[in-house]
C-alpha cells in the first residue's frame, strides 16, 4: 500500500509569533521555520506502518514556497520515499489545498493520506475533511490510535466525551492527533541520504486547480493584553467581583 502524506511548512512551534506594522499579516522574514508537529505524527506513523510491513512507498507532499523543499527534505530524512512539491507563492486557503491534494491521490494512487489534524499557523481544522470530501473516501478525525487492516482501518478518536472506535473502509483519509504517537528525530546519515531522495516540482497549473483566493484579509491583530490579575480576601469577595465586575455569573 502507498501511503502519502501531507505536510505544512510553519513558524517553529517555541517563536512568538509576531504580527506584521501594516497589519497585514504574520512576520515571516528571518523567523525559524519548521515542520508542523501535527505533520510530524503524520509521517511517523506512516514510517511505522511501513515498518510492520503495511506500506511500501512514503510520498510527503507539501504546498506552498520553494522555501517548502527544506520541509520535504525532513519528511525525507525522517524516513519518506519521496517528495512532492507544489510550488505557489500566493496564500492558499484549506479549500484550495485539499483540491490540490486530491489532484496528487488521482496521480499516485494512494490507499491512506495520513495528515495533521490543523496546523498551528491557520488552526483551521478543513484540509482534512474536505479532502475526504472531494475524493468521497472514509474519515477518520483527531485519531490517537490506528490500525490497519486488509481492506478496513481501525482508528480511535478523541472527542469531548472521551475516546470513539471506528472501522474505516479503505481507501480512507486520516486527521492525527497528538498522542497517536512520539516523532523520532531524523539522524545524521538520514538527513545525507534525504538530499538524494527524489523531490519533483509541480504546479497548480500542472494538476489544473484554480487555487484564486476566496477570503480576503482585511487586517491582522494580535489579542489584547491581558489586565493584571487581583487578590481577594474571601470568597465572599470573589463572588462579588465575578456577579458584578466580570458579570461572568447571576
């Protein structure tokens, strides 16, 4: 089975993230990129399916900036077959995405695609979902635990009231969650052996998506800062405050 999975290149995890003086969106320039950990759970399971001997092939995928192959070169050296990049300078919004991603399942032919539950820039939660739509396949949200079988996949979700077990027909669309697994980090050999790996380039143009943006940003805020916080005496008091300063109860 071929297995392929998406991947997002983001502002590293432990960055403040800083908007832009114009307000017109986050600061990228001279800020430490990296992969987004959701992504990194996605390719290290598929690494270890391919180890119990379920896959045969790991394709990552990412769309976005040429400054998107050093993404794909870890999937790589994380133990990816190859890469595939979809190279466009413009924003791309989780629709046009995912009608990318279903263009690159129409070539390769993939029995799962394996991805983040959201990236942490757009927090979105879409891509995933709306993949499974366009393609008509199964979906399986937020897993924490994956198991494959012959023509079916077991997953286990986490949702508010606590964990839900699915069986999947395959082929199947797969959002993970954190706890599904602890990336490993790619070792030096790997990463040498990454540079190698195959890597094509292509374009919205040559999988024949219209990736026009379909939201405009009028502006871009960081939240208020918070005001200090205050002791109370009693209880008394603090139900006081929260009745008839932060009206939060009656």
């Amino acid at each position: 089975m071929k297995v392929l999975v998406p991947i997002k290149r983001v502002i590293d995890a432990n960055i403040k993230v800083r908007v832009k003086a114009d307000h017109s969106g986050v600061e990228l320039n001279n800020v430490k990129m990296a992969m987004n950990p959701f992504c990194e759970i996605a390719v290290e399971e598929a690494i270890r399916l391919r180890e119990a001997g379920v896959a045969e092939e790991i394709i990552v995928a990412s769309a976005g900036g040429t400054q998107s192959q050093e993404t794909l070169r870890t999937g790589l050296a994380m133990g990816a077959d190859r890469a595939i990049l979809i190279e466009s300078d413009s924003a791309l919004e989780p629709l046009a995405v995912a009608k990318l991603l279903k263009a690159v399942v129409e070539r390769e032919s993939p029995g799962l695609v394996l991805l983040g539950k959201q990236a942490i820039d757009g927090d979105n939660n879409q891509t995933g979902q709306m993949l499974a739509g366009l393609l008509g396949w199964s979906i399986g949200t937020f897993v924490s635990r994956l198991q494959v079988d012959d023509d079916s996949v077991g997953v286990t979700r986490e949702v508010d009231g606590g964990l839900e077990n699915l069986e999947l027909n395959m082929p199947a669309v797969i959002t993970v969650d954190l706890r599904l697994n602890e990336p490993r980090y790619a070792s030096l050999p790997n990463i040498m052996k990454a540079k190698k790996k195959p890597l094509e380039t292509l374009t919205p143009v040559d999988l024949g998506v219209d990736v026009s943006p379909r939201v405009e940003v009028l502006q871009v805020v960081e939240p208020p800062a918070r005001d200090a916080g205050v002791k109370v005496a009693s209880a008394a008091e603090l139900v006081d405050k929260l009745r008839n300063e932060a009206k939060v109860i009656s």
